[in-house]
C-alpha cells in the first residue's frame, strides 16, 4: 500500500515538472521587448513591444491580459508575406486592441479597432481580416494610434527590420537608428 503511494506521488511529480517548466519558458519569452518608432506626420513615435515570432507566441498574443501600457504592444512577426485572409481574433483577449498591417516596405497598410469577445467558444469570435498582405502585424490598446496621430502610410522600424523608414519620405531625421539591413530570423 505505501510503495502504491510512493509511485502515484512520484508519478504525480514528474507530469507536473514539464507543465512547470513551460510556464517559466512562456513567461520569460513575454519578457523580451524590443523598441519599435511609427514613424508618423507628428513625429517619432516609440513604443516596447514584444514580439510574437512563433506559432504559440503569436497564437497567445496578448490573450488574458487586463492592461496595456500607452507605449506598449506586441509585434507580430513572419518570415513569409501574409495573405489578406489571415486575420486576427480576439478570443480570450480582454482588453480593446488597434492593429496596423505592415506592408513589406514597413508602411502601415491597414489599421482596424478590434473589441474584445466574451464568448468562450472560439467559433463565436469574429475575425478582423486585414485585406491586404503584409509582413508584420503590431497590437497596442485600442484608440492609440488615434491619439497620438498613426495613420496607414506611416512607416515602421525596429531592431532588425529592413531600415526602409531609412530613406525616402517617413525617414530622414526621424528615422530609427536602431533599424537595420538585416532581416528577422
């Protein structure tokens, strides 16, 4: 009877140390923020975003959060141009986001206001299609490119983008010196 004990309890340790272990990894990936600039008609506007990379980092997104900073979001990231019918959904997100599609030339192609869904059957929750293909997607709370003047056309740079926002109009003086030639992994 007490060595039955014994191997449930050990049993019992070793399903719990792999779920353990991925919920540090998860937590520690939504630590790492980069600087981002819109490059708006207002001037330079710098944001820490997160960035999504991988299929699980950008399936979570920014679900079951209850606040985001002014000058925080998340930046969407993928190696290959997105079809105009991959959108974005706001199951388990509760809190309103602005999206801006970014183009391959980091201009922003198309920006949408997205309310959260309360619905827990993901089948319920609508999704925003952005109607265009782009490269990059960034999420911050909802009214902020509004507020602080982002409209589509505005460049976009970051630490390891194309450095587009570098030359011709949207660069110049208030181009990002952290924007790179090289491309993201």
């Amino acid at each position: 009877m007490m060595r039955a004990r014994q191997w449930i309890g050990a049993l019992a340790l070793l399903v719990s140390v792999p779920t353990l272990a991925a919920d540090e990894e998860r937590e520690s990936e939504a630590a790492v923020t980069l600087p981002l600039v819109v490059h708006a008609a207002e001037g330079p506007q710098p944001f820490d975003v997160e960035v999504a990379r991988t299929i699980p980092e950008r399936s979570r997104g920014l679900m079951e959060r209850d606040h985001l900073d002014e000058n925080a979001g998340m930046l969407f990231l993928y190696r290959e141009t997105q079809s105009p019918r991959n959108g974005f959904w706001m199951y388990r997100t509760r809190i309103p986001l602005d999206i801006a599609f970014i183009g391959e030339d980091e201009r922003i192609a198309a920006i949408f206001t997205m309310l959260p869904c309360g619905s827990t059957n993901p089948a319920e929750c609508p999704v925003t299609y952005p109607g265009v293909v782009y490269r990059a997607a960034l999420e911050v709370y909802a009214g902020t490119f509004e507020r602080r003047g982002i409209a589509e056309g505005d460049c976009v740079s970051w630490p390891g983008s194309g450095g587009h926002c570098m030359s011709g109009s949207g660069g110049g003086e208030d181009a990002d010196p952290g924007a790179s030639s090289a491309h993201d992994e």
